[in-house]
C-alpha cells in the first residue's frame, strides 16, 4: 500500500455514512460508491472510486487500487493500493469446522463468517483496518439472520472501516444494504443479469423494452441512478422511507430489514437524542411498529418514564394530531380550552408511538413523525396502546381516567369516564361533555391549577428523565422569559435555555459545575497532557460513555476536572475508530 486512505463522515444515519474519500474540505469522491471489476464501464470517480481484480495465483489474493489520489498529507499524488490473501474458506453453514487457509490482516481486511467464529485476533483493539471485505456475504444473505449478524459485528469492531459485500448489492437493494452498513459495491450481480438478457434496475430485475438494451453501459446507468437516491435521500435524513419502499421488492429483503431492526434496538447509543428541526421520522407501513425509535419509546414509556408529580391523580386521554407538537393543532387549540386546567395529566393516544405525554410532546421522535391519519387502528397498535396504558395506569396510580378517544378502556381497573360516546373529538357535544368531565374531577379531587412557570419546570424535568441522567439539576431552576425561548435561570444566572432548533436544552457556562454535580450527563475523559482547543476525536480521548447518543449533550473531563461540554456528533459505538469529529465543543470553563 502506497498510502493511507483519508476519510472522514459526511453524513451518517445510524449505521449508514457518507463517507468523504480525499481530502475533508474537498474530497475526491463519496460513498456508497462502487469498486470496478474486469468488463466493467470505466465510470466517473464519483461513483467509482476503486478497482480490483483477484489473482489466480494460490493462495488467492486481492488487490484492491484506488483510482484517484486519497492518500496524505497533499492529496495529489498518492492511491491507496491494497494487496491481501483472501485464502479458501468453508461455507457459512460449516461454522463449527475451523478449516481452510488463513485470510491475511492488513489494512484490506478480508472477513469471512468463518474467521468471525475462530479468528480471536479480530478482537484485537490494536486492528484498524481502512477496509473490511465481507468475502461470504452472499452465502450468509441466504441464511436467516447470519448478514445481518456479521454487519453488526463488523461495523461496531470496525466503525472507521469501509465495508464492501462483494456480489452482493445491486441497484434494487444499495439503499437497505447502505442502512445496514455497507459502503462499497460492484456490479457482479448486475453482469448476472446482462447474461440472462435482463435490465437490472431500481425497483429489481426487469426484461427490456424495446428501445432498451442490457449491456453493462445499461446496466451501469442504473447503478448510477440508484446510488443517486442513496446518498440524497442519507443527506436529508429520509433514507428509512426508501429502504422501507425497496425492501418490498423481495422477500429476502423484508427478512433482512426485519431481522436488523431486531439486533439494532439492543445496540447501545444507536438512537438519537436530539435531531434538526427539518428532521422527520416516517411512519407509513405496518412494519414501523417495530422500528427501534418505536420499541425504544415504549421501552422508556413502560419501564422509566414519570408522570410530574403534579398531575398524577386524573389523566386526560386525547387522541393526536397530524401537526406537531400536538399543542399547535386545530384540534388541540379546542381540547386544551374545554380542559381550562393544568391539574390533570394530559395524554395522547397515537400510532406507531402508543402513548406520548404532554410533558414530552416537544422531544424526539414525539415531536416530528409523520403517520398517515385515517382513525383505522389495526390489533397489533391498539395492542400496544392497551399494554402501555395498563403499565401507565399502574405505575402512576391515577384514581381517574378521562378518555377522550374511541378507544375501549373497560380492561382499566380505575374509574374511567367516557366523553366521545361515539361522537367526533371536536364535536360541541363531546368538547362540552370534555369540559363537564374535568370540572368534576377537579372538584372532586381538589386539585389545583399550575402556576405557568412551575408548569414549564415540571415539564423540563421530565425532559430531563428521557434525554439526561437525572432532572435534580432542575430543582430550585426558574423558568423565566416568552414563549418560545424559556431561560432557565438559578439564583438568577441563566443555566441554559429551551431551544426550537433542537427541541432540548442548550446549556450556559455556568450550568457546568452543576450538571457535573448531579451526573446529569455522560462524561467523556481526555488524555493527560493534551490540550483541549476545538471538536473532539478519537485519538484525544481516553475513556467514554458507551451510551453516548448523537445529540447528547457531554461532560469533558480530564485528570478528574471537568473542562467544558460538548456535543455529541457520532453515537458511542462509533468512538473507539471512526476518523472526524466525535463531538463538537460547546461550553468551556475558561
């Protein structure tokens, strides 16, 4: 190899990257791009970026070029070139047989399902390889889970590693492939199909029309096309919706993107904290139920979440609305002035989410998912909505409920008062029986109105149990200020504010000693001796939260001194290899 291969993240999307080949501030290409094999169409570095071929020599070997320059430190003359013995390997489904020839380690590292199970030298901390070819992926895309299994393993032991799947991709399944991981592709499926006289497209293999021919100059275009609505659709934050959509192509497919929506809920830190305001979370099939934003949210609604204090005696149950947060809605605008109360806890059924409180319509995802509003509710999400409302119910010890939905409640075992009575939301009727139904729990419970700010604080705390690690740094805070900028001020200094832009808290210098006092956030430690001026990486960092989320706010610490705060730009998973930026700097104590 004549050089390293400079790259940095661009844009990343949980496991999915836009990587920047070359140098940072103007690389030379991007990825998902492809690797060009022997036949293939000598297309644009953009989408090109490499080339290789595999000798016929034994043990096989492959060799692996870039075809601009990406290598260090002037980006003008030096290609990363690899060379690697890629050995023989048995076939996936003889995982418990240790056999074959031994695959090289270098900065090409090629990985077979059978080295994951008997290599230990994999594990080594010390092994950072630029790229990590997944030379059986083929094989193990045709066993249930296994593809699924070794991405995940691969990209969170090699988070600054390219992944290649040679055979594998094609323009019909980049988008699902890119979600899960892989970076790099190559037409081999694509000369497949120009053999068997068919067009290898988008939306899968198609014969030709008339005016259609399926050489690869053809094929290539399609390529082309596809790896186009990729990477648009990673820098916009929409690339769930077009994997949701081609994974509909194929049934395989489908199993693969069920199967990794399984083993990524149980990845520490994979899920975002805060996100940008253009920012939405796409809820259009059925198969969203199991998406882990949706698992993870009903996880924390059923096991941490805390109702404020002072709302726990009734809970009002509302339906949603299409506009978020629900408060600025039509619909909402006329619940909350039937209500013409903040003593009882208001609560809004919808779908794929279940449940989402008042208190917490402002956070990610509650606060911008899109669903299709039809009032058709299938088992599956009235099931969902019933086993959380139980545990709600439970937990909180609400002596009433007040259910302003459709939606059966007998299975409660607390009194609930029914208002709808077939009727619609916003009917007068019903906001009239709405009205009534509050103003006699009120009365019956004593309970007594929120004064505005003390309102706000309740709501902050219980914004800081879902996205901090404690909400004791918000006692004795005074919400001051106008809708929307809150300031949050102690003893008459602003700790932070409530933002818009990322619907959380932006922090002042001066709330650092108290969020380091009350553990309310991960803590990052940098090396001794190193001078800490701008973002954070990797090589500056000693030790880190795991669960570090991208959003999250972060405590810098160093020989036991907190520094300053940072943000978090990459998740935990990615901290011990991925080049770039981790968090960017926020606040610092001098």
């Amino acid at each position: 190899m004549t050089g390293p291969l400079a790259r940095t993240v661009l844009h990343r999307l949980r496991f999915a990257r836009i990587w920047g080949l070359g140098d940072r501030k103007a690389p030379a290409s991007t990825t998902p791009c492809l690797v060009l094999m022997e036949g293939d169409p000598s297309l644009d570095v953009a989408y090109a970026s490499f080339e290789t071929q595999k000798t016929n020599e034994l043990p096989a070997r492959l060799q692996l070029t870039a075809r601009c320059p990406l290598s260090p430190p002037d980006f003008s003359v030096n290609s990363p070139v690899y060379d690697v013995n890629i050995g023989h390997v048995l076939p996936p489904s003889l995982e418990e047989a240790n056999a074959g020839e031994e695959q090289g380690t270098s900065p090409l590292l090629p990985v077979s399902w059978q080295r994951m199970n008997h290599d230990s030298s994999l594990m080594d901390d010390d092994l950072k390889p630029e790229i990590v070819v997944l030379t059986d992926a083929v094989q193990l895309a045709a066993q249930p889970g296994k593809l699924v299994d070794a991405l995940m393993v691969l990209k969170q032991q090699f988070p600054g590693a390219l992944i290649w799947t040679p055979g594998l991709g094609g323009p019909d399944n980049a988008a699902v492939l890119t979600w899960m991981g892989v970076d790099l592709f190559d037409m081999g499926r694509s000369h497949e199909a120009s053999s068997s006289g068919v067009l290898l497209t988008v939306q899968g293999p198609r014969y030709p029309l008339a005016h259609e021919t399926v050489d690869m100059e053809a094929q290539s275009r399609h390529w082309i096309q596809s790896l186009d609505e990729v990477r648009s659709a990673l820098q916009t934050g929409t690339l769930r919706t077009l994997v949701e959509r081609q994974s509909l192509s194929s049934p395989r497919l489908v199993e693969h993107l069920r199967y990794h929506d399984k083993a990524a809920s149980k990845v520490k830190g994979l899920l975002s904290s805060h996100v940008g305001r253009d920012v939405r979370f796409p809820c259009y099939s059925t198969t969203m139920l199991e998406e882990p934003l949706v698992t993870d949210w009903e996880r924390f609604m059923t096991t941490q979440y805390e109702a404020p204090s002072e709302v726990r005696e009734v809970m009002i149950l509302l339906p949603c609305s299409a506009r978020k947060p629900y408060r600025l809605s039509r619909s909402h605008s006329r619940f909350i002035q039937a209500i013409q109360s903040t003593a009882c806890h208001e609560v809004m059924m919808t779908s794929p989410l279940g449940l989402v409180p008042r208190d917490l319509e402002d956070v990610w995802p509650a606060s911008q998912y899109d669903v299709p509003v039809t009032g058709d509710w299938n088992r599956d999400e009235l099931a969902r909505v019933e086993r959380m409302l139980r545990n709600l119910v439970e937990r909180t010890g609400y002596k009433r409920v007040i259910n302003h939905t459709d939606m059966d409640l007998s299975f409660l075992e607390c009194e609930v008062v029914e208002t709808r009575q077939g009727r619609g939301a916003g009917s007068h009727d019903a906001l009239n029986d709405l009205k009534l139904a509050v103003k006699d729990a009120v009365q019956t419970y004593e309970l007594r109105n929120q004064k505005n700010s003390l309102r706000l604080r309740a709501n902050y705390m219980s914004v800081a149990r879902k996205n901090m690690r404690s909400d004791e740094w918000l006692k004795g805070v005074a919400v001051r200020g106008k809708v929307p900028r809150w300031r949050l001020e102690r003893d008459g200094v602003q700790v932070a504010v409530w933002s818009i832009d990322r619907n959380g808290f932006s922090f002042s210098k001066s709330s650092i000693d108290l969020l380091h006092e009350h553990d309310a956030l991960p803590n990052i430690e940098i090396k001794s001796g190193l001078t800490w001026k701008g973002d954070v990486f990797s090589h500056m960092v000693a030790a880190y939260d795991p669960s570090i989320r991208q959003g999250d706010d972060l405590l810098v610490v160093q020989d036991g001194k907190v520094l300053g705060l940072a943000r978090a730009v990459a998740a935990g998973w990615e901290w011990k290899g991925t080049p770039g930026t981790l968090a960017k700097s926020h606040q610092r104590k001098k």
